[in-house]
C-alpha cells in the first residue's frame, strides 16, 4: 500500500510551482491564486504591521531639509520660510478667489460672452461725465462704437480708441440715446416666471447723468404700455447689434409727471453704479 511521505508532497508542490511559473499561463493561475492568497490573509496582515512597525523602530525614516540638505537650518530660518509659505497661500487664495469670482460673472452674459473681449477699467473720466477708461487699445481690435457690457447688462458704447487706452460713454451719459422697451417677468400658472415685453414699439432712452437715464413718453401710451416701479428697461435698437436685442438697461424707479402737459418721466438706473464696475466686456469678436 502506497504511504504519502513528506517528501512526496514536498516533491509534489515543487513541481507545481515549476510548471505555474513557467508552462501553465499566468492568465490561467492568477485567477486561483488570488482566492488562495485570501486564505492566508488573517496572517499576512497582523505580520506585515508587526514587521513594519518592527522596522520603524529599528531604521525610522531619516529626516531630510529638501531646503538644505547638505547642512538642515536652524529653527528659526525654518519658522521664517514657514511664514513667508503662509503669505503666499493665503495670497494664491485669494486670488484664485477673486478668479472664480469673475468667472462666475463672466458666465452671466451668456451666448454673448464668445463674442467679447474682457477688459480691465482703468478709471473714471476726468470730465464730469459719466464715463470710463479702459485697458483696452485699438491693438486689441477695440473700435468706435463697440457695445461694452457688464454682468447687469448694457454699459455703453466705445466712444474713442487709441494705442493708450479706451474710453466708454456710458448709456446714463446725456450724450447717450437709444431706443427700448418695457418688460418684465410674470408668473405663469404653473408659477414658473414668464418674460414679456409690455409693448411692441420702442421709446427714446437718453442718458440723465449722475448714473440715470430717462424716458419721456405721453400719458397715454404710458397708461396703454402699464408701464410700473422694478419694470425692465431692456435694448430694441437697429442701430445696435441684433444678438443684443432685449439684453438689459435698467430698471424703472419712478414714474412722475412731466414739465411738458400731458407727458411723465420715467426715471431707469443700471443694475450696479457703472462708474464703479472694474471690468467691463467689449464686444469686438463679431457683429452678432
């Protein structure tokens, strides 16, 4: 009767060993190999953390200045570098702060973003006029009576463009004129807001000074259009680019009787004080 010996077995497992290394695919054995090593899994861990831990306390890891490694600093170079690190964190913070800021603003223009350029403002015009310097030269593509927009709406137009810089008379500017119409959101039943224009026909818009404009319309048509406080001011100009169209001017903040007899005087504000805008988006990549 055959007896199994150990030397059988020993035999054995060799030979198995032999051919999985090298005649059998690995394709074929990695698959039993991984439920075997699972086996063993209950073992191999508590040994691999005694043996790293017993390893750590044997050889620990050498420290190593990386900002001088041939001689590591004293304390209090290393506690200065450290705060200057500090600075330069909080500062990069900030600024990508102040960059996710803008992006977001950006977004906000909408399809009209693709065909503008955003420019920095360099500062009011020294005139008492309600107008801004820009960063942007006639280098940059910037021409005369370019739309300048801002994330509230329509800002104005470039009224000069040089290799200096950029001026922008601002629509609340008295030399400013265009032609609008009312607007303003309803809710449906459903209680979803809809957007309507009150009135087909535009209106004259001309800049007030001091961050204003104005419209003055008859009695009647002003009673017709329903025309009330918070309305929408918002672009129907030929003169101005059709992708523009309905892109916002203001709001209406008060409706008053007129000098003129049978007439009122509809007082608009932009969104924000354009004067004090620090970016502004020109519109020089396409006529819409």
């Amino acid at each position: 009767m055959f007896h199994l010996r150990f030397n059988h077995v020993f035999f054995g497992l060799m030979g198995l060993s032999f051919l999985s290394a090298f005649v059998i695919s690995p394709r074929v054995t990695d698959r039993p190999r991984a439920h075997i090593q699972n086996i063993f899994a209950p073992v191999a861990k508590p040994v691999n953390l005694i043996g790293g831990w017993v390893h750590s306390k044997i050889s620990p890891p050498e420290l190593r200045d990386d900002g001088s490694p041939k001689a590591p600093r004293q304390g209090l170079e290393v506690f200065n570098e450290n705060l200057r690190l500090r600075i330069q964190v909080a500062n990069l913070t900030s600024v990508v702060a102040q960059l996710q800021e803008r992006e977001a603003d950006r977004a906000k223009l909408g399809d009209v973003r693709s065909v503008c350029t955003p420019f920095n403002v360099i500062g009011g015009d020294s005139a008492p006029r309600d107008s801004l310097m820009i960063g942007a030269t006639s280098m940059d593509g910037v021409k005369e009576n370019m739309p300048v927009l801002y994330t509230g709406g329509i800002a104005g137009r470039i009224s000069r463009a040089g290799v200096g810089g950029s001026q922008v008379l601002l629509v609340t500017d008295p030399g400013s004129k265009l032609t609008a119409t009312f607007a303003r959101f309803v809710k449906k039943p459903d209680g979803t807001p809809d957007f309507q224009r009150l009135a087909t026909d535009a209106v004259l818009i001309q800049g007030a000074g001091n961050g204003s404009m104005v419209s003055r319309i008859t009695e009647k048509l002003a009673k017709d259009i329903g025309v009330r406080l918070e309305d929408w001011v918002v672009l129907s100009d030929h003169d101005w680019p059709p992708i523009l169209d309905g892109y916002r001017l203001g709001r209406v903040i008060s409706v008053l009787p007129s000098k003129s007899p049978g007439f009122v005087e509809i007082r608009i504000v932009p969104d924000s004080n354009l004067t004090m805008v620090r970016e502004v988006m020109v519109m020089n990549k396409g006529k819409g």
